[in-house]
C-alpha cells in the first residue's frame, strides 16, 4: 500500500502534478510547484492546513 502524495492546499495528487515533500513539526507533507509561493510568502494562508502557520514567519 503506498501512500498518497497530494499538495495540502489544492490536493492534486503527484500522479497529475509534481509535489515536493517536506517536514515540519515532527510531520511532513506535500506540496504542489503552483502553491510553494504560498508557503513561502504566505504561509497565513496555510492556516488550518499546516499547524502553526500562524506563526510561520511571511517571506
């Protein structure tokens, strides 16, 4: 069984776009190319889908 790889913000899933896997708080998760500005410049916007993005500094 394989886990499924999808963007936390859009959920397209890496068999339909590139994803990049990353870690945060003792967890990872998966990204997409089109939302890796929003992590970025714009975490606020990861709020309730990335813990503590609240407290993510802005880019």
């Amino acid at each position: 069984m394989s886990e499924i790889k999808e963007c936390l913000v859009c959920k397209t899933t890496s068999n339909d776009t590139p994803v990049t896997k990353f870690y945060y708080k003792n967890s990872h998760f998966y990204i997409c190319s089109q939302h890796i500005p929003v992590l970025i410049h714009n975490p606020h916007e990861l709020v309730g889908m990335l813990p503590d993005a609240d407290k993510l500094p802005k880019g």
